[in-house]
C-alpha cells in the first residue's frame, strides 16, 4: 500500500473529533424524532455547509448520521452499540499500537 494521500482514510482534526464527541454526548439517549429535530435545528444554525468551517460540518454530519442511523433502530442511541463509533476507536488503537511497534 502506498503512503498516497488519495488512498488513505480521511483522519479528522481535533475540531472534527470534538464536534463528533459533544453531539454524541448530546444525542446518548434521544430517539429518531429527537436527534431529527437536533439536525435540523443544525443546519438552520450552520447555514451554508458550504461555507460552513470544519467544526460546523462535521457537527451537521454528525447529527445526520445518528439520524439515519436511528431511523432503523428505533431505540435511543448510546455509542456503546454504535457500530461506526466502535470502528473509528479499533482504527485509531491499531493506528497507535503500529506507530508504537516502528
């Protein structure tokens, strides 16, 4: 595998990470209808994503995919059972673990 840029994984900022933690924590216990409504209270308040700086975006994209992911759950959502969430921590422990083994 090459070290090219177009063929590694996106690696969020640490404003991405933060942005994706504190919605996590908002949305841990809200049902579909809730987090619906947090999204769209988001977007109104982002405005332009386009635009939108890095925090913004991924806080809007954050509350889409609880939101899509709730759809078809029907429970509320705990990061515990996210299986996203879970992947993200796996890839940046095996990341660490072979940055550690160099």
């Amino acid at each position: 595998m090459t070290d090219d840029e177009a063929t590694r994984p996106h690696e969020p900022s640490e404003a991405e990470r933060a942005a994706r933690d504190r919605v996590r924590h908002t949305a841990t216990g809200m049902t579909h209808h809730e987090t619906a409504a947090a999204l769209e209270a988001a977007e109104e308040a982002a405005g332009d994503l386009d635009q939108a700086d890095e925090d913004t975006a991924a806080t809007v994209a954050e509350w889409r995919r609880i939101t899509e992911l709730l759809a078809d759950h029907g429970g509320p959502y705990a990061p515990h059972t996210d299986a996203f969430v879970q992947g993200q921590l796996t890839a940046r422990e095996n990341l660490a673990n072979a940055a550690d083994e160099e």
